[in-house]
C-alpha cells in the first residue's frame, strides 16, 4: 500500500468515543463527527422503525420472522454449541471449542434481527434472553477487546481456520491458502448487532463490547502495524454503521484502512478473495460473490462519506458488471458451487447455479446503497428483484427451513442444497439462515427515503409511515395488494405544505426487467402506467425511475399509481448459453417457476411456444395465498418405439420464491421455447417403476439417478444426478431395484460412473447379477458377461428370469469406490 496513503488514514484512526445517543440522532452524531465540507449520502432512508406495515404480504412474513424464525435459530445456535462457546471463552463452563470459529458470527446475526423485532414490537421474554445472552458475550471478551472465542478457549492450539497468533491468519496469511479465520468478520457482524441492539433498547452493554473491540482494531491496523485485509469483507460496512452510532470519526477513517489493504501483496493474493488489485482499480465483481457484494457495499459508504471519486467509479463499473453479465433472472449472485464465486461473463448456469442466499442479502444491501447516493430507481429495481425472488426463498413460508443454495432449475433429486434436494433444518455452515433473521425484518426500511423536500416511495408495501423531511415531517398511509397487484395508494394523513412526492415506476411496469441487455421481455411494452391525484388524471413523466408529483398538499390529499402486471415472458441475452431456446415468466416483480408438484410428469418435458397464453390466478389456499400463471401449452414425450412426439400439456406456475414448500420435486425458472430443447418425458419402463435401494449412498447422491431415465453424456458427466457408493472404497456392494409385483427380466444394461482426473470413482473390477423369486436370491444363468467400459451402456443378457427384486453385485477396485449414472432393465 502507499505509504502516504496508509500515514494520511492513520492519522484519523484514534480512540476516543462519545456517549451514547438515541436513534433519532445518530445521523446528527456522525455529521458532526465529518465536519464541514465532507460528503454523505444525499438520499436518507426512512428507516423500518418509522414504517408500520398493515396485512399482506410482508405482515405475515414478519410476523413469521418474529415468532419463528428468530427462536428457532436461536434455539439451533443453543443445540448446536454455538452460545456454549461463549460461557466455554467466559471460563463460564469446561469445554472444548464446537464448531467453526466464524460460528460466533451466527449468534451476532440472530442477535441483529431479534433486536430488529424488539424495534417494532415489545417482548419481554426475546429482551430478556437478549439480556442475559449479551452478557455471556461481555464476559467472553479478553481485557484488550479481543472476542473470538475459538482462540479464547484454545490460545495455544485454535482449531482450524484460527491460528495462534491474532488476526494473521485473516486473510489466509499464516496459514497459506488453509482459508481465513474470519476474525474481522466475525466483529463486524458484532458491531452491527450491537448498533441494532441499542438502536432498539437505549441499552449500551453489547455496544459497549463493540466499541471495545473497534478500539482494539484500530490499534492493531496502521503504518508499521498490521495492514493485512480482511478474508472475508463485512467489518468496513460495520465500522461505518458504528460509526454512525458513536460519531466516533475513528471507526469510518478504519473502514477505508481496511479496504485499502486489499491488493497490496498481502494474504491471499487471488480474485476469489477480491486481493488481486487495489479497491479502486476493481472493474468487475469476480470471486467469492458474498464477500465481493459485502465489499462492494463497503466501498459505497465510502465513495458516500468520504466523498471518493475513484471508489465511486470502481463500484460503478463493478455494477454494470454484475446487472449486465453475471446476475440471475431472480437476483441471484454466484454462478459457481467451486468457491461460491461469482462465474465469467454470462456465465449463468440453471441446475449447476449456485447463487447464496447471504450473496442475495449482500446484492440487497449494495443496490440499497447506490440508490442512496444517486436517487436513481434502476438500483431499486435490481433490489426489488432480489428481495421478492433470490432472497426470498431461502425461506420457507414456516420461517424453519432454508436454502443455502438457489438453483433455477432440479430434478428433484440431486442433493444441490448442501446435501438436501429440499430446504433443510440447519446445516454447518449456518450464513444463509442466520443472514435471513436479520433481513426480513429490515426490509420495511427499503420503502420509503427523503432529500430535501422530496418523499420517495421506492418499495409498495400497505402501512402508515412517518418521514423526515427539510423543515417538517410527511405522514403517509400506503394502501396496496402488491405484489399481486398494481395498484396504488398514498394518502397524506400529515404534512400540509409544498413538497414533491417521486413514486418509482419500476423497469418491469417500463418494458425493462433489468436495466442492461442481460434480460429483456418478448412482447411489446403493455399498457403504461397511470398516475392520479385525487382523483384527477395527472400525466406521468419518468426520471431516474421515478415520476413525480409536486404540489402544495393537504391532509386527506390521495395519490394512485396503476401499474399494470401483464405476465411477460423474459428472454436472456444471446451469450448466455444456458437460456439459449428457453423463456421465462414474470409478472410484476415476480419471476415465476414451474415445478413437479403441478406437474406429475415432470417439468423438463414442458414447451411454451410464442402463441400461448397465460392467465394470472389468486389462489389464497395455495402457499399461503399466492398468484398462479395458468396456461396450455405443450409437452415433449417418448413413444414406446423411442421417437419423440408432442402433445398438449396444461401448465401452472408460482413464484419462484415459494417453491419446494411441497416436498422435493422438479422445478424450472427457464422453459423450452422449442421442442428441441426440452428433455423428452421417458416412456415408462420396468425400471422407472421400479423402488431403487443400495448398500450404501453418498449424502450428495441418489438412488433415484439409476432409474431417471436421464442418459449420460459419458462416464464423467457431473451434469446429472448421479448414485454412487462414496465414500466406501475397495468393498463389496450392491444396488437393487425392487418390483411392485413380479416380473420377467432377460437383460440389464449399465452405465457406470467413474470420474478419473476428477474423483476417486472408477468403474467396479467386477460385478454379477441376482434375483429375488419370491423365496431366494438367485445367481442368473448364461450371462453374456458383465462389463465395465466407460462411457457405454454396459450390457448383459440371460436367461429369462421371473423376479420381485434385482440385485447387481459390485466388488469395487482396491482404494477406489465407484457409482451408476443409469440401469436399465428389459424383459
């Protein structure tokens, strides 16, 4: 780093602190803390505590947040030994270390969203458990500041991703490319429950942890100290949330320190870590999509605060990168399971994406950012898209089940959810549901902004809300149904005097699903948009995404928007490759999705061709009362002699977010628009209606793959799902189909799975084949041999035999296991 650079930040870094403040004037502290002459962002956010929300759709996934949601994660982070480590770091409790040591963050993330809860609605008990959990963590801290319990517990010897000398291992340092012990994320996310818990409580004991800690940081990093980055972006937008807390100036000044570390030479030099070059030379959103998003936001305040014009630049085009060549249709960031990173130019697979719920949160967070230092809607749109879909459904309408992962397609099988084919309870790595608790309650604070004497309304959801404006105060009652309508309302309850109401008309309403060339819809633009003043037909004119309306008003004065919400159809830009032939549905803000549960036969087989039309549906017994896309369009079936043929198929689809609430089963976002690029609905055979079993499974496999009927590009296709005996190596195993009733067989064909130069599967050295009669297993007579060629169907006759079971037999190779991509029978 340049040492000048380095000297002229550390010289603002200090230690001093101011007493606490109340909600209200925690912008007014860190304005004073900048001095004149010094930048901020020009649109403020009227934040969820001043946003009363009334039924719908976000009332009941609040409520949901607050009843379930928040206990159950709570009561995870309890089984799971999470809370533990903090009494274990307090000597409050022997024991060793449980877990992860970035698991601290988890608590600190719960802690976040409960304290979002207590903002809006009193609860005792959630205060009390608050209360006494926070001073676990206080009594976890060392003298010094220090709070990661991993390295408390074990100072000598810290399990895993820490290492025994502090903060070195942060950005894989010490411990080389043996990841990065997370300790500055694990205190930002600190920082931000502490600014949340006091925000909601006026009480200083886990800000006081925080400040402590910042103090401790701040001490640490400097000329001559350390100038390492952080592995794992999160403490420079935490610093800058404590900042404004305190109007400690210190804590913003270390923000910038921190970023400008990154691509000095130090850590891990790789894109996957954003460490490749300097911050404000970063042209693109490359690696890790979490933590490059994180980063991204990072950066923002700064451009905001400190008035940054190349960091200002750099996350310009950091942007246009990301909405014009790298984002899913639903929001959804990170084509790659290999480092949850971001994917190439246009990279943007379906059933292989990744696409992180945090990533969804952290595109969230960015675009909320942008819109803040410009006013222009396109960032809204790109948050609104997020939140409806690629954030969304990392949560079931029960608040207890998640997704980690967000494909836009499966077959309902493959475990893409780490190790699940549906949302799961918990798993290891707990980010994503965590990340959830704190979202969804912060989502009311993405409604409503103001700069000067302008009210912008930039997220429709029913409630009243009271915002900030120069000289006076607007109270506004919103009336809606969206998303499932386009109507709506603003009612001026106070405010009486001139000033401008901006409405967003987002991009969909505009012929726009995104605001680059990545996405576009196939028809025409549908009707406009209308726009009312009491009544009175007002023209509506579009700047900046948003049309606006100035007067001098009067309480009872209404304002109605009509968007209208045809169902459009999406088509992606020619270079992405995986929607190439294939067409998506949205409506409103919407994207929708077509899965098994609707679909018996499957959802691969389904063609929507140019001329069918879809009808919009409310069905309030459905999914907690959902709009459905109903419309007959086509399905590409196998015939018994093995031609491809069409018929008729009636199709219903449902958005996206509130998908696999029904068990696991197939889902697509990105349908065949032609016939050649569906996947054929199998004709049925003996072994499609046969039960699978097997000796032994990988929890990432299946036993559905030997009988999908899904036919293998090769013996290495890691496309499909797959069945395999891993991790068991040089056994003896078996797979078995059994019949609902019995049933003639004379020959099998197989086509293993081996991924030499990959894996360590390998086709079996031998293998033999048995029949269940109704009384024993038997061997079958004259087989024509059993063999083991890659990229083949293996096949094998007999003699004709009559069975209720199947059994191969496979003796694996010596240090190698092994697995099946297909088995078919015939009779």
């Amino acid at each position: 780093m340049r040492e000048s650079t380095i000297r002229d930040i550390s010289r603002r870094v200090g230690r001093t602190r101011t007493g606490g403040v109340c909600l209200a004037a925690c912008v007014a502290a860190a304005a004073l803390a900048r001095g004149a002459g010094e930048a901020d962002y020009p649109v403020r956010p009227v934040p969820f505590t001043s946003v009363k929300v009334g039924d719908g759709f976000w009332r009941s996934r609040l409520e949901t947040n607050r009843q379930v949601t928040v206990w159950y994660t709570f009561g995870k982070c309890e089984e799971t030994g999470r809370l533990d480590n903090f009494a274990k770091a307090a000597r409050l409790m022997p024991g060793s270390f449980r877990g992860t040591p970035f698991d601290d963050s988890d608590v600190y993330k719960v802690i976040e969203g409960a304290s979002y809860c207590l903002a809006t609605a009193s609860d005792p008990k959630l205060d009390a458990y608050l209360d006494a959990l926070i001073a676990k963590i206080a009594a976890a801290q060392e003298p010094d500041g220090y709070l990661y319990t991993a390295r408390t517990i074990h100072p000598d010897n810290p399990p895993g991703i820490a290492s025994p000398k502090r903060w070195l291992n942060d950005c894989g340092g010490l411990k080389g490319n043996y990841g990065d012990s997370h300790e500055l994320y694990n205190v930002g996310h600190l920082y931000e429950a502490a600014v949340a818990h006091y925000q909601a409580t006026g009480k200083r004991a886990l800000l006081d942890v925080a400040v402590k800690s910042a103090d401790l940081v701040a001490s640490v990093w400097g000329p001559g100290k350390l100038d390492i980055p952080s592995g794992h972006p999160e403490i420079e937008l935490a610093l800058v949330k404590l900042y404004r807390a305190t109007g400690t100036r210190a804590y913003l000044d270390l923000s910038r320190y921190i970023l400008e570390c990154r691509g000095r030479g130090k850590g891990i030099a790789s894109q996957q870590y954003a460490n490749h070059k300097p911050v404000s030379q970063q042209t693109e959103l490359v690696g890790h999509a979490v933590r490059a998003a994180y980063m991204a936001s990072g950066m923002t305040d700064i451009a905001a605060l400190l008035g940054d014009p190349p960091y200002r630049s750099a996350v310009d085009a950091m942007w246009d990168d990301m909405v014009g060549r790298k984002m899913a249709l639903t929001g959804g960031l990170g084509a790659r399971h290999g480092g949850e990173a971001m994917g190439d130019a246009y990279e943007l697979p379906n059933a292989e994406a990744y696409n992180e719920t945090c990533a969804a949160i952290a595109n969230v967070l960015w675009n909320h950012r942008l819109f803040l230092l410009t006013g222009d809607g396109r960032y809204l749109d790109v948050l609104e898209r997020t939140v409806y879909n690629g954030a969304l459904a990392g949560v079931s309408l029960t608040g207890d089940r998640f997704f980690y992962v967000n494909p836009l397609a499966t077959d309902g099988h493959h475990p893409f959810n780490h190790g699940h084919a549906t949302r799961f309870p918990w798993t290891g790595c707990a980010c994503c549901p965590v990340n959830v608790v704190r979202f969804v309650p912060s989502v009311p604070g993405y409604a409503y902004a103001a700069r000067g004497r302008s009210v912008y309304v930039g997220f429709y959801l029913p409630g009243v809300a009271e915002i900030p404006i120069e000289g006076g105060r607007v109270t506004l009652r919103q009336t809606t149904d969206y998303p499932w309508h386009g109507a709506v309302r603003l009612e001026v309850l106070e405010g009486a005097g001139e000033w401008e109401l901006k409405l967003r008309v987002p991009g969909w309403a505009q012929g726009k699903p995104v605001p680059t060339d990545l996405y576009r819809h196939v028809e025409a633009p549908c009707a406009a948009p209308t726009l009312r003043v009491n009544g009175q037909p007002v023209e509506l004119r579009v700047e900046q995404g948003f049309a606006s309306v100035g007067r001098t008003w009067a309480r009872g004065d209404a304002v109605e928007l009509e968007l209208p919400m045809p169902v459009r159809r999406v088509v992606a830009h020619a270079n992405v490759q995986a929607d190439e032939g294939r067409v998506a549905l949205e409506r409103g803000p919407l994207v929708y999705c077509v899965e098994g549960a609707d679909h018996p036969g499957g959802v691969a087989s389904l063609v929507l061709p140019a001329d069918v039309a879809f009808t919009a549906e409310h069905r309030p017994e459905l999914l907690g009362g959902v709009t459905v896309l109903r419309g007959a369009a086509q399905e590409v079936y196998r015939k018994a002699d093995g031609s491809a043929a069409v018929r008729a198929a009636a199709v219903t689809a449902i958005p996206y977010a509130v998908w696999c609430q029904r068990g696991a089963n197939p889902m697509a976002v990105w349908l065949a628009a032609r016939e050649d690029r569906a996947v054929p609905r199998p004709h049925p055979t003996l072994a499609s209606r046969a039960r699978p079993s097997a000796s032994h499974t990988h929890g990432g496999d299946t036993v559905a793959a030997l009988n999908d009927q899904r036919v293998p590009a090769r013996s290495g296709d890691h496309s499909l799902a797959r069945f395999t005996w891993w991790d068991h190596k040089g056994t003896q195993e078996w797979v078995q189909y059994d019949f609902a009733k019995p049933e003639r067989v004379a020959s099998v064909e197989v086509y293993w799975f081996d991924d030499t130069g990959v894996g360590a599967c390998r086709v079996p050295e031998r293998w033999t084949l048995t029949y269940y009669d109704g009384a024993a297993w038997r061997p079958v007579a004259n087989a024509s041999g059993f063999g083991t060629e890659k990229d083949r169907f293996n096949r094998v006759t007999f003699d004709a035999v009559t069975a209720t079971s199947l059994r191969l037999e496979a003796v694996l190779r010596t240090g190698f296991s092994g697995g099946i991509l297909e088995w078919r029978v015939a009779q």
